[in-house]
C-alpha cells in the first residue's frame, strides 16, 4: 500500500494570518486553519514515519471533501510526497557539472595601512612588508576570468586586499586590460572594491567613480564605535582620518550606490545609531556581521548576540514602518533576507564561493573566496594550471547543505544553508561544517524577516518588488 | 471550483501553484493530458485520430510516447522527464524501432 511523509515545514502567524513555510522549496503560502491543524495533527500522529492516505483521512480535520482536498493540495505543493522518494529540494551532482566562474576577488595586495585589532587578516602588516599582486598575475587571472566564464557576458572583478588602493595603479591597469578584454569577449564587466576609506584622495575618488567601481567601505558605525578597534599600527584612531575621503566619494556623482559593512565586535553597542549615522553621511545601506574572532576580546557572546537580535528587530520594525509609507531604510540585513524570501531562492550552498566566485592571492593562486584566501583548505588550484578538479569536487560534495547533518532537518535550510564557510573554519574548526554556534540565531532572524514579509504582502506588496528589483531580479 | 486552502504568497509559491503537476489542477478540463488512455481517449470503436488502429484505442506502441511527458499512467515509458528527454530521437517509428531503446541501468 502507498504510504506518504511530511517534508519539512514551519507556520508562522503573522498579524493573526497563518502563513505556511516550506523549507525544502522556501515557498511561502497562506493557510487556512483546518489545514494547519490536519498538518499539526498529522505531524504528531505520523511523528516521522510514513503513513497511508486512509491514516492521513483519519487524521484530518472537516468534511470527507475538505480532506481529499487538503490531502490534494499538501500533495500537489510536495508537502506530502511518497515515502521514500527524496525530497523535492534540488540536488546538483555535486562538483560534476562545469560550472562558469562569474566573479573573481583579486587580492591586490597582502598590506594594509590600518591596523584593525579584529582583523581575520594577517597576511601582512605593513604596506614595505605585505606582498603585492604584479599586472602580470592580475592580467592572467583576468584572462583566467574571461576563459571560465564561458557563456555568462556579465563578469564581475572584484578588487580586495589587504588595503586594495594601496595597489592603485595595478588596479588601473587591471580596469583597462579587463575593459579591453571583454569588449573582444563579447562580455562585460562590472567592478567593485572594498576599502578601509584611508586612500580616497580627489584622484581616487574620481578614478572610482569614472570607471565605475562599486564601492564597499569598512566602517564601524558612529565614530567611537569605530576608534575602538579599527585603528592605525602606531595605536592612533582612523575615524578622523577617513571622514573627508568619504564626504568626498559620497559627494562625488557616484553612479553606484556606496554601500558600508559594519564588523560587529566585542559588545554591539547602538546599532539603529550606526546605522542611522551611517546612512545620514551618505551611504546607501549599511550591512552588519558580527566579528569573524574565537578571541573573548571580540567574539560576542550568548547575550551579546542576543543584543544584537533585539536591535535588528527595533531596526526591522523601522524599515517596515518606513516600508509602508513606500519610504526606504537601507538595512542590508534585512533587505537581503526579504528579497531572498520574495524570490524564493533556494541555497544548497550558504553562497557563491567555489561555485561561481573565486579568489586569487597576490601570486595567483585560487581560492574559494577572499576570506579563506592563503588557507590551505580552500586551495582551488592556480589561475595558470586552472581550478583543480579534485579539491573541488570534494568542496562541493562537502559544502552542499544535504552534508551536514545538523541542516537535514532544520526548517531554515533552504536560506541559510550552513552559514559562511570561513566563519565555520574559525569557529567549527571545519570549513564545510555547519555554522552550530549560531544556528538558533539565524532561525530566530529568519522568522524575525517572514514576520516582516508577510505584513508587507499584505500591507504594501508592490514594495517587496521594488526591493527585488534593487536586488536585480526581473520583475 | 474548490475553495483555496492554500494561497500563494510569494513568488516561488506562485511558481508552484501555477505548474501543472500531473494534470491534477482544479480546472479539470483545460489540465487533462491530451492523448491519454483513460480519460478522454475514446475505446477501441472510435479511434479518431489518423494513425493505426484505426477505429481502435492507442496502440500499444503509441504508449511509449502518449503516456509519457505529462501523464501520470504509469506505462512502461522512458523516462523522458528527468533522464531521457530525447528518447525517441533514437526510435523515430516506435513500432519498428523500439528494439533501439537499451536497458538503463543506473548505478
């Protein structure tokens, strides 16, 4: 006889309307109550073994129609499938597929002018003593760019270090050839850079904005925030230093969006005041991630983190407030998981790193992704002997989220997928590990942003896809 | 028409509730399958379509295609949906070419 299972789900109540979470598809649907309490019933009474159509009809609740109707419905949307069939999430063969490679995160060089006492980073100290790249390797790792990204005629370059500007003219160089190169391709590319803001001199201002260049600055908020870590190497505070250089980008007719990352360390202060600051200088969004950091100086603890969930909510309520009145907030955070929940995108892997998106050190060789640039666990190959097909396959077998056994029965999957590989390096000790250490966090972020999609579904639905659109998503 | 018991909220929701799965949505004469055997295929005294048997149902080696793709008949078709999308490019006429179909074995 034919027996059925549950797969994965969540219901929220949102402003009294019961929302249904599917975590293998992220499809979000409105539910009526007989059908979450068939759902409750029949998760209770199955508790995860398979059952037949006559035990679910049993189970059910309302009339002999409304059950068949329900059992149809539950079936047709994969809530209920046949036991034993995998689940509808999709499985990549993981590491078969030739996948294209779509952004390269170029570390320009290995020296920064600052000193950050938190930094993940410690490749080199000072700009005489930390490596840079030569436009040698930086024009190979562009060509490496345009061979691999086979039919994809959108590429991104990504300029990181280290201090990326420190390497000004390599970067300048790099421009050109990867213009000059394109146009010859067939393809365009975007670039981007993220910089300490230390460097944005009237010239490198214009360079940026002449030649299009996203710019990400690290910044940490309201100014004390920021001197507390973000430091020069003789001890002296940076936030003085960096203001005129930021006025002046952010005066500058920036064609992109300036954006500012937020490093979250030790106690997390005030964050809707940096934010708030922030985005008065200027910047469009401003994203926060708590500090990459087993050291107790910076690593933010149960109750700081939990802080830190406290004001991301008050920061989520003002930005639907505003959300309502089609006024706009630039919380990257939230912004991020709205249009992730809008879209419906399903993660096997927590991001793009050794799928689509590559770094490469100063001497040109690959690794997942600029955090994990130098560890010998995320070597990928060279930009000259091109990726490795075995330490890849391996990556992606292990990094896919059906791997980690913590994640197969976790609601959040589809969106969270693990968590960032670095951080799980760090704190996990494994780097396809899953991210435990703040599982029950995200959940409670996640549920924290469903509540905020599902009033604006119903409150302002056109404004979910003015965000999306933000994002790049066709309509 | 049935009540909705499940709205589609967001677009990959909408996406689901859209697709077609198995000619099983609520409207059910544009959603059947064309071509299958047990619903809208008239018996064995009026085959009305062009090809042999004529005045009778599908033959046997019409099944291969007419019961495969959308139709949830569980006939023993390639699996032209997830495998084998190609299947009868290797056996143009099915019922002189169908010895060209292999065992699949999948390991």
């Amino acid at each position: 006889m034919e027996t059925f299972t549950l797969a994965a789900y969540k219901t929220f109540a949102v402003d009294g309307r019961p929302l249904l979470f599917l975590s293998a598809q992220n499809a979000i649907f409105e539910a009526d109550d007989d059908i979450l309490q068939t759902l409750d019933r029949v998760s209770a009474k199955s508790a995860g073994h398979p059952f037949t159509r006559a035990a679910f009809t049993e189970w059910s609740a309302g009339s002999p129609h409304e059950k068949s109707q329900a059992f149809e419905q539950l079936g047709r949307i994969g809530l209920l499938r046949p036991a034993g069939k995998p689940s509808a999430v999709a499985h990549e063969s993981a590491g078969q597929a030739p996948m294209p490679v779509k952004t390269l995160v170029l570390h320009v060089t290995d020296a920064c002018n600052l000193n950050c006492s938190y930094c993940y980073y410690h490749g080199g100290t000072s700009p005489a003593k930390g490596k840079a790249m030569t436009v040698a390797v930086a024009r190979r790792a562009v060509d490496f760019l345009m061979d691999k990204s086979g039919a994809i005629d959108k590429v991104e370059l990504v300029f990181f270090g280290g201090e990326p500007l420190l390497n000004k003219h390599l970067i300048a160089e790099t421009v050109a050839y990867a213009n000059a190169s394109a146009a010859q391709c067939g393809k365009s590319v975007d670039f981007a850079l993220t910089t300490n803001a230390t460097l944005l001199s009237e010239s490198t201002t214009m360079f940026l904005t002449e030649n299009r260049i996203g710019v990400t600055v690290s910044i940490d908020g309201l100014p004390h925030v920021h001197d507390r870590c973000r430091r020069f190497p003789d001890g002296s505070p940076s936030f003085a230093i960096i203001l005129p250089g930021i006025r002046r980008l952010l005066d500058a007719a920036a064609c992109k969006p300036v954006v500012a990352r937020v490093t979250v360390a030790g106690n997390p202060g005030d964050v809707p005041a940096s934010l708030n600051y922030l985005l008065d200088m200027g910047f469009a969004e401003a994203g926060f991630a708590p500090v990459t950091s087993m050291d107790p100086r910076y690593r933010l603890g149960p109750e700081a983190m939990q802080q830190l969930l406290t004001q991301f909510e008050a920061l989520s309520q003002q930005f639907l407030d505003r959300a309502r009145e089609n006024r706009f907030l630039g919380f990257t955070n939230l912004i991020d998981l709205l249009v992730t929940l809008h879209e419906g995108e399903v993660r096997a892997y927590p991001c793009g790193a050794g799928l689509g998106l590559f770094s490469v050190s100063t001497g040109g060789d690959l690794f997942l992704c600029q955090r994990l640039t130098g560890e010998n666990e995320a070597a990928m190959g060279t930009i000259d002997g091109g990726l490795d097909p075995v330490q890849l396959a391996n990556f992606r077998q292990a990094g896919h989220v059906s791997s980690k056994p913590e994640c197969c029965e976790c609601w959040a999957r589809a969106i969270c997928a693990g968590g960032c590989y670095h951080e799980a390096l760090i704190r996990e000790g494994r780097l396809t590990a899953a991210n435990r250490h703040y599982c029950d966090w995200i959940k409670r972020w996640i549920e924290i942003g469903i509540d905020v999609y599902g009033r604006l579904t119903s409150e302002n639905p056109d404004y979910l896809d003015s965000l999306s659109a933000l994002r790049g998503h066709a309509a | 028409m049935k009540k909705k018991v499940l709205k589609p909220i967001n677009k990959k929701a909408k996406a689901m509730d859209e697709k077609d799965v198995f000619g099983m949505s609520d409207d059910i004469t544009t959603s059947m399958p064309i071509g299958c055997t047990t619903i809208f295929d008239t018996g064995w005294e009026t085959n009305p379509r062009p090809e042999t048997p004529v005045s009778n149902c599908i033959s046997s080696a019409r099944d291969f295609t007419s019961c495969s793709g959308p139709c949830w008949w569980p006939a023993q078709t390639p699996d032209n949906i997830t495998n084998f999308p190609d299947f009868q490019n290797q056996c143009r006429a099915i019922e002189k070419d169908w010895r060209n179909l292999n065992f699949v074995i999948k390991r």
